[in-house]
C-alpha cells in the first residue's frame, strides 16, 4: 500500500473512531435502568450527564449560567449537532481533518503534561547547584544581591533547566527508538 493512501486511510480511521466516540456520547449515556432527565427525539440524557456538562460549562464560564439557562442552551446545543448529523457535516473531509488536529493536540498535551509531572517529581535542586549557580552569576545577573535574597529564584531557574533537559533527553530518546526516514528533496528542505 502507498505510503499517502496508507496515511489517508489511517487518518481515516481515527476520524471515524473518534466521531464514533464524540456520536455515543452526543446520542447520551443513559443506562436502560436510569430513568433520562431529558429526552430529545431519540437522545436520552441522564440527570448525571446533565449535572456534567452544566458543571463543565460552568467552570469554562465561570458560573455565568443558571440551571435553566443551561438547560435551554443544553437543548438548543444537541439540537445543532443532530442537524449537523443529518447534513452530513461529520463526513465533511474539513471537518475529519479538523477533528484529526485536535485529537492530535489534545492528546500531546497529554502526554507532555504526564511527562512534565513525572520530570517534575524527578527533579531536584541541591543547595550545592544553587550556590555554585550563584557564584557563576553574581557579578554579572545578581549583583548587589546576597544569595539569601535570590536563593528561591535560582532554585527555580535551575529546577526549570533541569525539567528541560530531562524532556529533551525524553525527546531523543523517542527519536533514537523510532525508524524515521526522511525524503528533504520531496519536502522541499535543503540538506545540510
């Protein structure tokens, strides 16, 4: 299979994944036990999922919508979208692609967030790097200042340089366990 059909085909693939997973869970998660609080054609919305989604709006607003405000604004939203449904619009290809970048990016903040809060558990400072530190720039970065004055400052700097190196190293480490071929003449790229 050529290379671009199997991109194509694979980004295909995680489209279709994920206006599966963003369809079940529009149409509602409502179990055949629990009773909906809200039901539109065929979308049943539990009370919990209603209780969700006003939560989270209202975080993102910052508690600007009343419950029933919410609630009119809830229905008018999952009306849209099953309009959207029946024109089609969740096979649009600039739709899939847009879908496909932000999954992209959703799920690199991720991991980098998961990485950066490992690195940072793994990050120490000790007063030696943050007197040698000191010495180093006294003169120049921290003059007239004591190092008692600039001590939580330099430990901060330090810990930040180290949180970069560690996720450089991450970052390389990555590249050297990978098989990565580049052609720079069909990007365009000259070669150093």
């Amino acid at each position: 299979m050529p290379k671009k059909i199997k991109m194509q085909y694979q980004k295909k693939n995680i489209a279709f994944l994920l206006i599966t997973f963003l369809c079940l869970s529009m149409v509602g998660g409502c179990s055949p036990k629990e009773k909906p609080a809200i039901i539109i054609d065929s979308i049943k919305i539990s009370p919990q999922e209603f209780e969700q989604a006003y939560e989270k709006e209202n975080l993102a607003q910052q508690g600007k919508l009343n419950r029933k405000e919410f609630l009119e604004f809830y229905i008018n939203r999952k009306l849209m979208l099953k309009e959207a449904e029946k024109l089609n619009l969740d096979k649009d290809p600039q739709f899939l692609e847009n879908l496909q970048i932000f999954w992209e990016q959703a799920l690199l903040k991720l991991v980098l967030s998961r990485k950066i809060n490992e690195l940072t558990l793994a990050a120490r400072v000790s007063e030696e790097e943050i007197e040698s530190y000191y010495q180093r720039h006294k003169d120049t970065d921290y003059a007239g200042k004591s190092l008692e004055q600039v001590r939580e400052q330099i430990k901060l700097l330090i810990f930040k340089i180290k949180q970069r190196l560690q996720l450089k190293n991450w970052e390389n480490n990555l590249r050297k366990r990978a098989k990565i071929t580049i052609d720079y003449n069909a990007l365009g790229i000259p070669q150093e």
